[in-house]
C-alpha cells in the first residue's frame, strides 16, 4: 500500500518518514491498525498544508491532482434514465446547499466547523433518474485508483454532499477540489476528493481503502475498531 503525506506543495515519502520517526517523534495511529499492531505514525511536527485549521493532506499517488476547471466534466452514469456530463457550472446551477459541520480523519485529527456548500445527491439523482433496483453511489477519483462507495440511505442524508466550496472559496486542489465528497458522519476516506465520475450502481463495489482493510462503514467512533 503507498501512502503519502503532501506539507507545503512538497511531498513527503516512506522514507523521509521513517527518518522523522527515527529521530523519535511522536505520531498519529494511521487507522485501524492498531488492532493488528502494524501501526503507522505520522509526526505531529510535520507542518499543514491549506489551512490554520489543522489539515493534514494525503494522497495514495506522487503529486495532487490539477484539474482544469474550465473543462472538468463530472460524468453520472450506470443505473440512470440520463446519464449526465455536467460542468462546474452546471453544478453550480443546481439547488444550493451549504452547512458547518466537522471533518474526523481515521488517524485521530479533527478539524471543527468546517463551512461547506455544494449540491445534494437527491438533487444530482433527479436530474440523472435513477432506475429502480439502484442501491449504491461508488465515486471515481481522478487520483487513480482512489474510489469509494455509499449505499443510496448513507448518500441521502441530510448532511452529505458534493461539494464545490469550502470556508467561502471555490475548493482547492490539496483540498479536493474542483469537486469531492462531504460525508460527515464518517471518517474522511469516505469524502473522496477529486471525484470525476459517480457511478449508480445495483451492487457494492469496495472502495481503495476497505481493499486495505479499513470497514465500508465508516462511521465515526464505531467503526475500524472503534467503539463509542
């Protein structure tokens, strides 16, 4: 599994992380694995990229994706009446919806209050019509190979979203933009960023994260081996 952890538009890799932890910093448990004793740690010194909030930006592949928002297309297809290729502008002409509410990372860090606007998904399947039997949203990344799924119940509660919009600003790239997730109930992996295609699916397809052991279920405090 690679991982990586992005500071100041620099990437830092395995090893510069290993020299960190040898020289005896303490960390952050990445995810579940403190179950199994493999854990990983992430210095708490490393600085944050994109806001005084307390952000850490990861990413599975070498560099953050640049996505022209000129002509990004989110394509909607699968188990729909009208398979959709819509512009930001597009989006953007749908319903509004804007909320506050926190972000929980599976490694221990939260940031609070985060101010979020963007679009609905009942909004996005009225206009693609969703057929009958249609049970799951899996959402592609353009950071290949980085997908996730909701079941169509967690997709339509009332806090999750697509955003296009964080803290008043157009979402940036470290932060997912020009499009991502916004799954508040569960922990981040499930917000996936960059997402260029929503697939409308009768069967449930693991995501990147739940190939790697993490739980498809990720709701925060009772799940990878949590427990409220």
């Amino acid at each position: 599994m690679r991982y990586k952890l992005f500071v100041d538009d620099r990437l830092i890799g395995r090893g510069a992380f290993l020299g960190l932890l040898g020289a005896g910093a303490l960390g952050l448990v990445w995810g579940r694995k403190i179950a199994d004793g493999a854990e990983r740690l992430i210095p708490d010194f490393v600085p944050q990229l994109g806001s005084d909030k307390g952000w850490r930006i990861y990413t599975i592949g070498d560099r953050i994706p640049q996505i022209d928002p000129a002509t990004y297309r989110l394509e909607v297809e699968g188990m729909v009446e009208r398979p959709l290729s819509l512009s930001l502008a597009d989006l953007r002409a749908l319903p509004r919806a804007d909320q506050v509410s926190d972000f929980h990372c599976v490694t221990g860090w939260s940031v609070d209050d985060v101010a979020w606007g963007g679009v609905r998904f009942k909004d996005i399947l009225a206009e693609a019509g969703a057929k009958p039997g249609a049970r799951w949203l899996r959402f592609i990344s353009d950071e290949v190979p980085y997908t996730d799924t909701l079941s169509l119940p967690q997709a339509l509660l009332p806090d999750v979203m697509l955003a296009l919009d964080m803290d008043g600003k157009p979402l940036s790239a470290p932060h997912g933009g020009p499009l991502r997730v916004v799954m508040p109930q569960m922990y981040g992996y499930k917000s996936v960023k960059w997402v260029n295609r929503i697939e409308v699916r009768r069967d449930f397809v693991s995501g990147y994260w739940e190939m790697n052991g993490y739980d498809s279920d990720a709701w925060i405090g009772r799940s990878n081996g949590l427990s409220a």
